[in-house]
C-alpha cells in the first residue's frame, strides 16, 4: 500500500451556505453518543485514582479526606510486592521473546503469499479469537500430561502464545506501509538479504515493533485467564493476587495499588507515544 | 521475491504447534476419553452431559447474549467515536485515540475494581441519577446482566473503535461527497454510502469485542456475582472446584466452537457484504 | 543517519537488556523455593489477622518468608487434590470440619506432631484433634445495616419481611456459612437431613428479595460496603472486621441460638518444608498470638486455655468457653455426603 494513509482532513462545514438541519442533527447525535462515550471510557479510571487518596478504611465515592497513607502502605506490603516483581518478570520475557519470535513471522507473513503462510497467519492470530480461559486450562493439563508442574518459565510460555498477535499486527501494519523501491534500491547497491534488513527494514518498521511489544508487555503484565490455571500460590502474579483482594477482603491498600498501576500505565503510554508514536500504530 | 519467507515462520510456528495446537488437542482427546487415562477408548458422554441439561445449555446461551448485548452497545457508542475521531485533526485525533485505549491498557482488574465503586446501589452514578431526578430509587447495577454489559462495553471499546477508524480513515471522502452532491441528506449518505463501506471493519471490532467480552472472566465474575453464571466461570468451577477436568474440557470445547461458529458467521456476513457492494 | 545509529544503539541496548533480564529469572526462582512457607487462609477477618498478627509473630520465631493465599476450604481440598503426588501448591491448610473430613478422606494432610509443637498441649481439650488443632470458632448470625433498620432484627425469619425487599444478601454454597445457614433453616422450617425440600422452597420464596447473592464469602465485605445489601446471615468475626473500618453493620444472635463450628490449622501432606508448617501453626496456638488475635478488629475465639475469654465476644455471643461449646453445631458428616447435590440444586433454582 503505497498510498499514504495519511489523517483524513476534517471536512470543512459543508460547503452550502447553512448546515442543513440533517447534517445538524446528524453530527449532535454522534457528538453526543462519542461524548457518552468518552466519559465512559475514562471515568473508571479517574474514580479509582480519586478514591485510592481516600484517608478512611473504606472505598466509597467520593473518597473522605485526602491521604497517601494507602500508598505508604504499600511499602510494607511484601506479598504483593512479590507478585508484582513475578508479574514484571513474566511479562519481559514475554516481550522479548514475542519480538523475537514475531518479528520474522510478521515479515513473511507480509512479503509471502503462500499458503502456508496465510495458514500461519490464521493460526496466529487465533489466541485472539479463542476462549483464552479454554487454552489456559488446556495448557494446565498438557503440562500435567507431561509430567511437569507449572512454574514461571511455562507461564512465559502462555503468556507469549497470547501477546503474540499484538506484535504481529503492528509490525505487519509497519511492513506494508513501507515503500518497496527502498529495498529494491538497497539490493541494487549491493546489499545483501541481512544487511538490508539491518539497515533499512529494520529502522523502518522499528516504531512498529516497539508499539507491539508495549501492547504485549501489557497484555501479558494484565494476563487473567491464563495466569488463573498456570500460575499458583507460589508464583503469584499481580493481577490474581489483586483479583483475590478485591474478591475476598475490603483493603483500601488494593485501591493504592491499583492507583500505582494507573500512574505507571499512563506514563508509559506517554512514552510509547512519543518513541513509538503508539496511536499512529494502532491505527 | 529474492529469498523465500516462509521458512521465518517456523520458530514462532514450532511454538505453536507445541504450546497451543498440542495442548488443544490434548483437551480435545480429554474432553473426548472414557475412563480415567483414555484407555477404554472414545465416548461422548461428556458432551451429552453438557448439552443434554437445559441448565448447561442456558449458561452457554446467556453467554452468547452477554456477548452479543455488549457487542452492541460497544458498536452503538464506538462508531460515533471513531466517526469524531475520523474528522478530527491530527493532534487531536492522537488525543482521542489516547483515551480510547487508555482503558483497555489500564489493567483489567484495576478497571473492574473502579466499576464496583461507581455501580453499587450507594454508587457514583445512582448518585448521580438520583441527583437528577433521573430515578427515584437506586437502581441495582451491580449483580446485574446490565452492569455486567455495560462494563464489559467499556471494557472492549477500543476493540470496536480502532478496526473502524482504521477503514474510516481511509475511506475516500468523495464519495460522501458525491452522494450528497446528488441530493441525499447526511443520514441517507451515512446509511447507504459510509455504513456499508465501514461494514469490513465494523464486523472486525464486532468480531473482537464479542471474542473478548465472552471469555471475560473477572469483569464477569466480579461485576455479575453468583446468580449470573457464565461459561468461564462455570469452567473455572468444574475444573478447579469441582475438579472434573474431563468434563471441564467438554465444556471448553463446546465453548470454543460456539464461538469459531459465531466468528465465522460474522465473517460470512462480511464476505457477502463486500461482494453486495 | 543519525536515526540508524540510534537504532543500533538501541538493538545494543534491547540486547543487554535480554541478558539482565536472563540473570533475574532465576534469581527471582531461587527467591521462591528457599525456605519459604506457603500458608492458605480465609477472607475478611482471617487473612488480616494472620497477616498482620500470625506472620509477623511467626517471623520472630523464625527467619522464614510466608506467603498467605487467600483460599476457600472447598477449593484448597480441590487444589491439594489435582496437585496429589507433586509439590502441593501450599504447605499450610485452613479448614473447617467438612473439608477436615475430606481431606483426611483422601490422604491430603498429615498427622499433626503434637509433640514438636509446644503450645499444642495448652490447648483446652474441646480443640485438640490429631488432625491439626483447632485455632478458634466461627459463629453465625445475623448481621445488619444499623443506619438503614432502626430496630434490630430478632429471627431468621426477618430476612422474609417485605420490607426488606432487594436488600437481603446471600452467599453461595461453596462456604460453610452458605451451607451451615441452609441446614440451620432446613432445621427451623422442618426439614431432615434427607429432605432439603423445606429450605430450598423458603429460599425460593427470597428470591425476590435478594439484593445480591455474593460468589463467594469475601465479596460480602464489598456488598456491605458499598451498601448493596442491609440485612444477612453473617460470622461473627467478619461483622466485627467491617464495623471497626467504619462499615455500619452489626450482629446479632437470632431469637433459635447462634451457629458455630471449630476451624483447625493443618500441615499439607507432601509439603518440602513441614518443620516450618508446624511452626508456623504452633505460633497460632501462642497465647499472646490468641490474645492479640482477640483484640477488635479481629475478636478471633480464642483456643488456648492461657487466654480468658473478653471483648465483643463475650457481649455479643457467649460469656465463657464452656457457654461456647453449647452453641448449635452442624452435623457436617451429613452435609458434606449431599453437599455437591446441594451446591448444584442451589445453583440452578436460586438463579435470577
């Protein structure tokens, strides 16, 4: 796809003289529901970061008082400190090993049109499709099947099973945009096979793969269903250990902690914003 | 094609094949085996089990309807969104598609967490209705099947919105020109020309936010309470409560295939509507 | 240009960050096996006491990390089940008495050493078992909103009273407090351990006056909270919990007499570390451990024969130990033969 897709212009008012009452009517009514819509989207957000400030025992909105001691809190508390480190560890590894792995696949997968690759194609995609719960407890038995218990290289494993199509689709969306007669030229320079794609696809789809890997690293840092059946109480990770908090206790400390993910997730997709130009990715 | 690709896929591939297709197959064979270790051979009793009790059938059917409902509302709120987000200006159209994906990258439990807080009977947004004047008493949002919809919409929205954009974005702007040029007024223009253009990915987020609204355990679960029970957690208690892994299988097997069937009709629509077009 | 070299600069980078990341998994492994005890625990009350009174007073005795999971008895036999014959997934099981019967059933704890556990003999005799002792009591009544029902409710059978319509709570049956309430009102409304006919139709006369029926006993604590429900059969402890974080909520003990069971600490059959398991289960037996574990917010029923009975405990329950032992238990032999058939019949009828 040669064609630049660039932002579409915002359609000047239409070009008659008054806005018909349609095209009035049509734009509230989309302005409305996208305006529902956006607080929708991130009011959770704001009330969980108001109420993990709150200065009582108890999570209610709108918080009484105002204080950190929730987040002091947190410092003594070593579980879930554990759980977090096991979650931070698990989901690097998962990145780095969904780069490596995806990155190649995402080339072919863009350059070739053969069969197999599109199978490949198909068949990578599907952790996004299917039941994630199903494969988690799938995963459990195979690996009781062979004798093993799980542990966290295995949970590695499942997690780069899942993240795997959020690298793919960014780094292939990077590959298609990119101008073939670069690569043309730089063969007919002389470069070879590896030396171009060092040089030249690589830099090339680089943004792309960074916004996969963000997106990876998060799905897998977020992970549920599959750490729900590979992970145990002696490989706690966060989002289970959160889960149980929630479910089973009345801990203003799980509101901080949440507060805290919050914070770190924003400032990350600063970040990726600015490196990996995230939006322009997922678009 | 100066080197063949194929062979790049074969790590990745090498990991499928034994980290997914393998360990699929072995829930197949388990959801499939009679007697403890399979040895007695195959049976379905399984699966007549699962699909002869109206009970079962009834948590596999509101299961669907719950990702049906939220795919609605997701597509009912998303496409206004990346329809604003289409026309805006670069800078802003970076700042749309920001908050839109915020939610889906603040953790998932973090999210839920919030929504208990804002749906309770004393909650934000019964307060807030009840400062309206909206309602006269609090309605019961959370343990409900429409709490449950209206988190998991959240929840999955950037699913709907960004398949949408993506195509809306590089739909060509003269055509709705051209239709309005000839006299049809903006809805006509919306219904007839942008909708059946945008119907690609419009069936893609459809697609995802339906995928990933049914498997949501801990939204579920956590939003929806006991009295609602669906597939995940009825898995998650036959397999780890119950301990009843060959039927725990069964059931994920049936579920997996209710939901290939769905995708694949959905993708069927979607064939048929490119060729309508 | 500039860009290519950032680039390899940044591949340099990913890379060495590959091969620090590859020192800190193992790392992070060895952290987890290393003399490091993995202890079950229930919600509310009990996972706050151990935390902040059990594990800090273990952790004196000696120089050991714990990890306490929060886990409901029923699923700790079914994780200690599916884990038979491997490391079991926690070294240290809470239970109350049906899962006891279970567990010893199929061989997934272990004899208690009575004789390596120094306050195991201080124990009044009630709660001695060879299993694992008895670390306290748990007791079920009826609890409410003070602020929402101005006069406090007396029988189980206000829970029917229409004006408490969408406000009434539940819990599943996969806690004992879900099922001891069954069995308490199959009791009252004439039913026998055979024929469950007569609480399941009362039940189902309460559906429309459920609020919210929790998954699982922890949930409740939110449903408190956030007020979603006013009146329902409660423990005791939890009661005590919620009130001291500023939940209005109290308890009471309906007019036909409260509900209580014992609830024992036991060491996992096959666990790596059994020395640290009865450690840490001996320190729960420690008077000053039992004392402080009496203090609000927790009001846990003391064991340990050193500690005299005080707090609300004794106002709101029972004066003295042996009042305590004459509390109505629950014939749990009985129950736990039918609970699958009970669970799976409350799951379908009490549905929306």
């Amino acid at each position: 796809m040669s064609e630049q897709t660039l932002v579409m212009p915002a359609p000047p008012l239409p070009r008659r003289a008054a806005p018909s009452f349609e095209a009035w009517s049509l734009r509230c009514v989309f302005g409305v529901l996208a305006a529902l819509a956006l607080v929708f989207l991130v009011a959770p957000t704001l009330v969980i970061l108001l109420t993990s400030f709150t200065a009582t025992e108890s999570l209610r909105f709108p918080p009484e008082g105002f204080s950190l001691r929730w987040y002091a809190a947190l410092l003594d508390a070593d579980q879930m400190q554990a759980a977090a480190w096991n979650s931070l560890v698990v989901a690097l590894w998962t990145t780095v090993l969904c780069v490596l792995l995806g990155t190649p696949a995402a080339i072919a997968i863009a350059r070739s049109k053969s069969p197999w690759v599109r199978a490949c194609d198909v068949l990578f995609m599907s952790p996004l499709l299917l039941p994630a719960l199903a494969f988690g407890f799938a995963a459990l038995i195979f690996i009781h099947r062979l004798g093993l218990r799980p542990d966290l290289p295995l949970l590695v494993l499942g997690h780069v099973i899942v993240c795997t199509p959020f690298v793919l689709r960014t780094t292939i969306a990077a590959l298609t945009q990119l101008e073939p007669s670069l690569l043309d030229a730089s063969r007919s320079l002389g470069a070879s096979e590896w030396t171009t794609f060092r040089r030249v696809t690589l830099p090339l789809i680089a943004r792309g793969i960074g916004a996969g890997a963000f997106l990876a690293f998060m799905a897998s840092f977020d992970n549920v269903p599959v750490s729900l059946f590979l992970a145990d109480e002696r490989t706690e990770v966060l989002p289970i250990h959160l889960w149980q908090q929630i479910e089973n206790n009345l801990d203003v400390r799980t509101a901080a902690a949440s507060g805290l993910i919050v914070l770190l997730t924003l400032t990350l997709m600063v970040i990726a914003e600015r490196t990996a130009g995230l939006t322009r990715q997922m678009r | 094609m100066a080197a063949p690709r194929a062979p790049l896929t074969l790590p990745l591939t090498a990991l499928f094949a034994a980290g997914f297709v393998a360990p699929l197959c072995v829930l197949l064979m388990l959801s499939l085996a009679a007697g403890d270790d399979g040895s007695a051979g195959l049976t379905l009793a399984q699966y007549a089990r699962f699909l002869g009790d109206r009970f079962n059938l009834s948590v596999l059917g509101s299961t669907l309807l719950l990702g049906a409902e939220a795919t609605l509302v997701c597509l009912l709120f998303g496409f206004p969104v990346a329809w604003v987000c289409a026309r805006a200006g670069a800078r802003w159209q970076s700042v749309l598609i920001f908050l839109v994906v915020l939610p889906i990258l603040t953790s998932v439990v973090v999210r839920t967490f919030s929504w208990i807080v804002i749906l309770g009977r004393q909650g934000l947004l019964n307060q807030i209705l009840l400062g309206l004047g909206l309602i006269d008493a609090p309605l019961k949002l959370l343990y409900s099947e429409a709490g449950v919809v209206l988190v998991l919409a959240q929840v999955q929205m950037p699913l709907m919105v960004l398949p949408i954009l993506t195509v809306l974005s590089r739909l060509d702007p003269n055509l709705a020109d051209a239709s309005r040029a000839l006299g049809a007024g903006e809805w006509r223009t919306l219904w007839r020309v942008t909708l059946p253009l945008v119907m690609p990915g419009i069936i893609a987020g459809c697609i995802l936010s339906f995928a990933a609204s049914i498997t949501a355990f801990v939204t579920q679960t956590l939003i929806g309470g006991a009295r609602l029970l669906y597939l995940p957690l009825f898995i998650y208690q036959q397999a780890v409560g119950a301990n009843d892994w060959p039927f725990a299988a069964a059931v994920s097997v049936v579920f997996m295939i209710a939901v290939l069937l769905v995708v694949v009709l959905l993708n069927g629509f979607g064939r048929r509507y490119e060729k309508h077009v | 240009m500039n860009e290519r070299f950032l680039m390899t600069r940044r591949e340099l980078l990913m890379a060495g960050g590959a091969l620090a990341l590859g020192a800190l998994l193992p790392a992070g492994r060895a952290r987890a096996e290393a003399g490091k005890l993995v202890a079950a625990t229930y919600p509310g009350t009990w996972s706050e006491a151990h935390r902040n009174v059990l594990k800090p007073a273990f952790q004196k005795r000696v120089d050991a990390g714990v990890t306490q999971s929060i886990i409901l008895g029923t699923d700790q036999v079914a994780r200690l089940a599916a884990a038979k014959g491997q490391t079991p997934p926690f070294d240290v099981a809470i239970f109350d008495p049906p899962q006891v019967l279970d567990a010893v059933r199929q061989g997934l704890i272990a004899e208690y050493p009575a004789a390596q556990s120094p306050h195991y003999a201080e124990l009044l005799p009630v709660y001695q078992d060879r299993w694992g002792p008895k670390v306290s009591m748990q007791v079920i009544g009826l609890a409410y909103n003070p602020e929402r029902i101005r006069t406090p409710p007396k029988r189980w059978d206000d829970l029917w009273d229409p004006q408490y319509r969408g406000r009434v709570g539940m819990t599943a049956l996969n806690s004992q407090l879900g099922l001891a309430f069954l069995a308490e009102l199959n009791r009252l409304r004439g039913g026998s351990s055979s024929d469950f006919e007569p609480a399941f139709r009362a039940l189902r006369e309460l559906l429309p006056a459920l609020g919210a029926v929790a998954a699982n006993l922890g949930a409740f604590a939110t449903l408190w909270q956030q007020e979603q429900i006013d009146i329902a059969p409660y423990n005791f402890n939890f009661v005590q919990t919620l009130k001291a974080k500023g939940v209005p909520v109290e308890f009471v003990v309906p007019e036909t007499g409260a509900v209580a069971w014992h609830t024992s600490l036991h060491v996992v059959a096959g666990t790596t570390v059994p020395e640290l398991a009865v450690q840490y289960i001996d320190t729960h037996l420690d008077p000053l451990v039992q004392a402080a574990m009496m203090q609000p917010p927790y009001d846990v029923i003391p064991t340990n024969g050193k500690v005299a009975l005080a707090g609300a405990v004794t106002q709101s329950v029972a004066k003295t130990q042996d009042a305590l032992a004459a509390l109505r238990g629950v014939d749990w032999a009985v129950l736990t033969e039918q609970r699958s058939a009970l669970i799976e019949r409350f799951n379908r009828e009490i549905r929306v």
